[in-house]
C-alpha cells in the first residue's frame, strides 16, 4: 500500500447527515471509497434480492441501521411514470416506509436522493425536487424545477445548498445548474453552461473555496461558489475534439488533484432516451429495442481514460483495451493508496487496474463485463463492482486491487446490468441497485 493511506481521503461530509453514506458515491468528490474491510475471501457470500419491477437507483444511510432506496419507474411507454424513496431494514430489504408517488414532470431517467443535514431525504427525480420526512417519507416540500427535462445527479454543498442540473447531450443546448435552499426547496440561482452536459457533477472543497466540475460536450467546466453565488470561471478543459470517434464523458472521480473521467458514454441507449421528450418517453413498446446498453456503439474510437490536472486542465490519456467502439454508462475510480485507477468497456468487456505513478500504464487486466458505479475498499484493497455474464446473469465480484485477482463472485438474481450505484453497508454487507431488482450481499 501508498503511504498516501488516506491522505486523499475526507469521510466528513459538510452538508450532509453524519453519515458513512449519505449520498451517492460516498460523497462529493466521488471517490466511492469506504472506511473498513469487507475481507471478502475469508467467507461465503449471502445474497437477499427483492424483485419489485422498479427502477432502484442507490441506497443511503441516515443513522446506524438507518436505509433508504431511491429510484423511478421504468414507464417508457404506458403509465406516466413517478419517483419514489423507500425506507427498508437493512437486512430483510423489507419496507419499512415508502413516499407517496413523487412527480417526476414525465421524464424518466435514474434520479438521486441523500441525507441532508437538517436530516430530510432529499429527492430528484425528472424535473422536480422533494424534500421527505426521514420516518414516513411524507413530503415535507415539493418543488417543480426551472428546466423541464430529467436531472441527473444531486449534491449538497458546504453551506447546505443543493444544486442538480439537467441532461443534456450534443446540440441540445446549454445545461442549467439549478441551485436550491434546504428548507422550502427555494431556487437561488440558475446557472447555464455554454455547452451542455451528461456526467453528473462532482464537487470539491480546498483552501476556502469550493469548486464544482462538470463534464460538458467537448470541455470539463468549473463552477466556484463565491458568498452563495456559482461563477463559470475562466478554467475549462478540452477531452473531446473529434465527435464521431468518441463520445462524452460521465462523471468525475476528484482524487490526488486529478479529475479522472471516462468518455464514450452516450450509447445508443442514452441518446434515445434524452432525444425524446418528456425524456425517455415513446409511443409504444417499439421504443424499448433502442434502450440496451449492449448495442454497438455509435463511434469508432476506443474506450478511453482521461486524467485531467485540477489547476492546469492538461489531460493524459490512456486506451487501456484498445478495442474500437468501446462504452461505458458510470465513471472509473482512482485509489491513491495504491497507486491504481479502476476503469472498464461494457461494451466490448474488460476491467483494468492502470498505474497512476508517472505516466499512465496498465498493471493489470481482467476479462469481465462491469457496468455500475463500484465500491472501494481501500484499507483491504477491495474492490466491488458488477460482472454481467454471457449467461445474462448479472453477478457482483470482488477484485483484488492491487494483482486483479477475482476473490468471490455471487449472482445477484438480476438478468439485468445498468450502470446503477453500489453503496457499503455496516457489516461487510453491499446494496446492489438495478432495473426490476435490488439486493444485499454479506460476506459477515
């Protein structure tokens, strides 16, 4: 291991519940790291699904023992779709609370709840935000956002305020960060980038001054928070120049001074649902044979990691599989303390651990199929995340960080991967969220 255990490292989370877990991917920055160790080689794994036909997104963590899932209904077509949060028990997966129907102004796409500070679950989902009672999930607060289209991705800064933007992809204009008050969900400010974006954004707090990032069409944009109010400022990076050999990037892992994003993430699946308004609404079930993210992709290029330096904007760049057509539906994760970043193709299949000391070098390669937002165990240099399987089984696998060595796989039940988040429990346990199905896996 890095002597730099840790030094990147911020499990506090201003603006949120103290929580391990509050919001996805740990925290602001992305980082998809947890504290403690899942020693996953040491037991057999357990696995619980519940099968409820919903779109489940992401779990959060209030207090010890405390779960919330969060999500949408997949509605292409039929019934107007809704958002919704449960509360569960964080063993049986059973439900312990649910909200009522939460508007979603039509669209559907994978929204995202957290745990505020003042201790509301906080919901986006489409165009339009809710602030929840943490015990019944009754709505404390509804509020229909400035831009009818979905969202994607919700944070909340220092100070309290949460901001979220919509998605937007090539040609579709300029996306608008919308920035609310905790309390009555009241808009304080919107923000329209020159380009528009799909990633969700990641934000940074360092030497009084936050910052937010957000991946456009062609440039990485910053946003500093300045006595409340967001300033586009001068800095931008440029990761796209040539649009028919790769696509836009997802979101951002924020570690060792570094942006580190994947391009290539606009499949086919992604583009059908937001060049449809309401977004991801058809006219019938003719419209879901667009919607796999298994379809090859609309560009040549191969799949690429891009490291892209927080003060300078220089990027390095890496195809670590070189295959042509690569893509990808969720972000890679950098781990400092050993000096590797975790990337993957969904498309064409292949996870690599890639050296991070001096120019970027693959150390290692693994031939799964990983889609979804994974968990890292940096301590036991664990790494969690999905294998979906020539069988159609969409299974969660354990993976030495430092050699690639497979250490457990167990099958979920789910016969579908998307690029969902997974999110540590309390007891060498992860949630696993998906399309029709969510689960719990312990190794305990």
């Amino acid at each position: 291991m890095s002597d730099k255990t840790t030094l990147d490292r911020n499990f506090n989370h201003p603006g949120y519940w103290p929580s391990q877990w509050p919001v996805e991917c740990g925290g602001n920055r992305r980082q998809k790291a947890t504290v403690g160790r899942l020693d996953a080689s040491e037991n057999h794994p357990s696995v619980t699904t519940i099968t409820n036909n919903r779109w489940n997104v992401m779990a959060v963590q209030r207090d010890p023992g405390e779960w919330y899932v969060g999500g949408t209904m997949p509605a292409f077509s039929g019934p107007p779709p809704y958002g919704w949060v449960k509360r569960i028990n964080p063993i049986s997966l059973e439900t312990i609370a649910e909200s009522p129907q939460l508007p979603c102004g039509d669209h559907v796409w994978c929204g995202a709840i957290l745990v505020h500070a003042n201790g509301s679950i906080m919901s986006v989902n489409g165009s339009f935000m809710h602030r929840l009672d943490p015990q019944d999930l009754s709505i404390i607060c509804e509020r229909e956002l400035p831009i009818s289209r979905a969202h994607n991705g919700l944070l909340s800064l220092s100070d309290g305020t949460l901001v979220t933007k919509d998605l937007r992809l090539e040609s579709q204009g300029g996306t608008t960060l919308t920035f609310l008050e905790p309390e009555r969900l009241t808009v304080l400010q919107t923000l329209v980038l020159p380009e528009g974006s799909m990633g969700r954004i990641a934000a940074d707090y360092s030497d009084g001054i936050e910052s937010i990032f957000v991946p456009g069409t062609e440039h990485i944009w910053q946003i500093e928070m300045v006595d409340g109010t967001g300033t586009i400022t001068d800095w931008k990076a440029q990761y796209r120049t040539s649009k028919s050999d790769v696509g836009l990037a997802w979101d951002s892992c924020i570690s060792e001074s570094h942006l580190w994003l994947m391009d290539c993430g606009d499949i086919n699946a992604v583009r059908a649902i937001h060049n449809t308004l309401p977004n991801g609404r058809f006219e019938g079930p003719e419209g879901r044979k667009q919607l796999s993210w298994q379809l090859p992709a609309p560009w040549n290029g191969a799949q690429r990691l891009l490291r892209v330096d927080q003060k300078t904007g220089h990027i390095d760049s890496i195809e670590p599989f070189g295959h042509p057509g690569g893509g990808i539906i969720a972000p890679p994760v950098n781990v400092p303390e050993h000096q590797l970043v975790i990337a993957w193709d969904s498309i064409n299949g292949g996870l690599s651990g890639i050296s991070t000391a001096g120019t970027l070098e693959p150390s290692w390669h693994l031939d799964v199929r990983p889609t979804m937002q994974p968990v890292i165990y940096p301590e036991s240099g664990e790494l969690v995340i999905n294998d979906f399987t020539s069988h159609q089984s969409d299974d969660l696998i354990v993976v030495d960080i430092e050699s690639g060595e497979l250490v457990s796989r167990v099958a979920t039940g789910s016969r579908i991967a998307n690029g969902m988040f997974l999110s540590p429990g309390e007891n060498r346990d992860v949630y696993y969220c998906s399309t029709l199905s969510f689960a719990r896996v312990s190794w305990a």
